[in-house]
C-alpha cells in the first residue's frame, strides 16, 4: 500500500512509501485487539477502592437484643451490615487489576489495530519536523493544514522530541507518542494516525519480528 507523504502544510512532497504488508494489511484479530486494549485499560487502574467492613466499625460489641422470642432475626453486633450505619457486606478491597499478555499477542493486536486505521484510509505519513522552542500555535498549525483540528489524532515520533510534545501537551484531542509508547488503544482511539517517516521504518521493523 503506497501512501503519499505530506508536509507541514499539508501538502504532498510529491513523495509515496510503501507501507508494509505485514504490519499495515494482514487479517485483523479482533480478539487479540480486545485482550490488549482490556489489559491497557485495567493496568490504568489504581485498584485503591476500600470500604469499611464490620471488624473497622466503631460500635459496641453488646448484643443488642436477646436471642429468642422477639419473633425477628437474631442479632448480634450493631456493626452488622444489615443494620444503618454498619459495616459493608463484600465491599471493594484494594487490589491489582493488572495481567499479563503473551508479548506476541500483544504485537498482533497493534498490526491488527494499524491495518483497521489502513483500511479507514485514517493513516497520514507527514515528512519529519521539529520546532526552536515549544509552541502550542506551531503545532495547532499543523493540525490545521492536516484537517486535523476537530478530531482525535495520534502523531507518532520517530524518536522523542520534546519541544513537539510540549507544545501539543495542552491539546485534549491531540496526542503525542514516540515508538516505544505506541499501543494498541490509542491507535483505536484516534481519529487520525499521523506517523512521521523516521517512525515508520522502526514500527515495521519491531512489528514484523
């Protein structure tokens, strides 16, 4: 699949490059794009969630009414959680939400996930740029020129630039990754996958092992 590579303005270099088959047309996985994403979102969680159970009740410990001929249930502790202001019956505990996913799975998902933003035509190959200093207004630009400037959009670095992440930082709708931090849910989540050349080569390279 050739794609024609675009500059900052958002117009065509008059250069293509092909985007492999291995990584940007296979058979899309959809179970294996749902078990990355899962895993992506439940290690997001913090697993923090507690509520008091009837051992952390402050109460007394008197029985509060006699076992037998009251014609109601027996009852114990005022700490019960049948009663208000008592303890919660299996209530959240902290925990880890976390699993772990076999690693080729997990690269199976992202060529899956690439080859369904393909076959969107959502992939824009933009020749490489930098910026002096960080400017949001720089990189507002480009989205602009790119159409880009009302929907999602995952700009992919070849390697980490700073000055472009600063100056996309204050943008909800636009996301600044290198390689290494290329997942399958902020593929999915895009809009519009903006790759820049020097990132492409590296992305077939560790996608195609």
């Amino acid at each position: 699949m050739k794609v024609a590579v675009l500059d900052i303005n958002g117009k065509d270099t008059g250069r293509k490059v092909d985007l492999s088959k291995d990584v940007f047309a296979i058979e899309p996985n959809n179970h294996a794009v749902y078990l990355d994403v899962k895993q992506y979102l439940a290690n997001q969680r913090q697993g923090t969630h507690k509520s008091k159970e009837r051992a952390e009740i402050a109460g007394s410990t008197r029985k509060i009414k006699k076992q037998k001929g009251t014609g109601t249930a027996r009852a114990g502790s005022i700490k019960s959680g049948v009663f208000k202001g008592g303890g919660r019956m299996f209530g959240p505990r902290p925990r880890n939400y976390s699993f772990k996913l076999n690693k080729n799975v997990k690269r199976l998902a992202r060529k899956s996930a690439l080859t369904i933003k393909a076959n969107e035509h959502s992939i824009v190959v933009l020749e490489d740029f930098n910026f002096d200093t960080p400017k949001t207004k720089n990189f507002t630009a480009i989205l602009k020129a790119l159409d880009l400037e009302n929907k999602k959009s995952l700009f992919v670095l070849g390697a980490s630039n700073n000055n472009v992440y600063l100056s996309s930082r204050n943008l909800k709708s636009s996301e600044v990754v290198s390689n290494s931090e290329l997942n399958t849910y902020k593929i999915l989540n895009a809009n519009s996958v903006v790759l820049l050349e020097s990132s492409l080569e590296e992305i077939e390279t560790n996608l195609s092992k």
